[in-house]
C-alpha cells in the first residue's frame, strides 16, 4: 500500500519495509533521484521535507531551475490501430486527441 506526501508542490510515495521496519519514500514526477526514509510518521514527513529542501538548494547554489514535477505532459505509446481508432473519435465528437485523452483521465482518476 502507498500514500504520498506533499512539500512545496512535490510529491513523494510513501511505503513500509516489513523486514527493516523503516518507512521510505522517493520524489514523484521528476527525474533527479530523491529519497528519504524514517521509522516513524513524523521522521520520514521530516526527512522528506528535508529532501526536498537540500535539492532545491542544490539547484539553487549550482545555478539550474529545480525540475517541475507532473508538468501536464506525457507521452503515451498505445498501438497504431487504438491510435487511429481514438483520432478517429475524437475527431467525430470534434475535439482534439489530447483534450479526449484527459476526460478520459479524469473519468478513470475521479472514480
């Protein structure tokens, strides 16, 4: 099972290790690595806020923008008949592939 975490418009997953009895997680969304762990609620919440923060620093102090986590867009390879079959359709509802894709997204999301 997995929860997340939020700090500063980032997200990191949350799960246990049984047999370490730790809790670890790792930033969401972008590519650069950022892992954190705690054996309790509040040490991973503070670890993680403490990752969070030392990657922007990082960044800060090298002179690079942070990476935007779930900037709101992503590639989907699908097959070319699904391909043709959904631009089909999206084009006799008269919208655009992209825009059926996301309400398809948010019919899934939203349930």
């Amino acid at each position: 099972m997995s929860n997340y975490l939020s700090y500063k418009g980032y997200t990191g997953s949350v799960d246990f290790s049984e047999k370490d009895a730790v809790f670890h997680g790792r930033v969401m969304g972008i590519q650069s690595l950022i892992s954190f762990e705690g054996d309790s609620v509040n040490a991973i919440k503070d670890d993680f806020h403490n990752a969070v923060d030392e990657y922007l620093e990082h960044c800060a102090q090298s002179g690079r923008d942070p990476e935007k986590p779930f900037k709101g867009s992503f590639n989907v390879r699908i097959g070319n008949e699904l391909h043709r079959k959904a631009a089909l359709t999206a084009s006799t509802r008269g919208i655009s592939l992209n825009m059926m894709v996301e309400e398809a997204i948010k019919q899934v999301v939203n349930q």
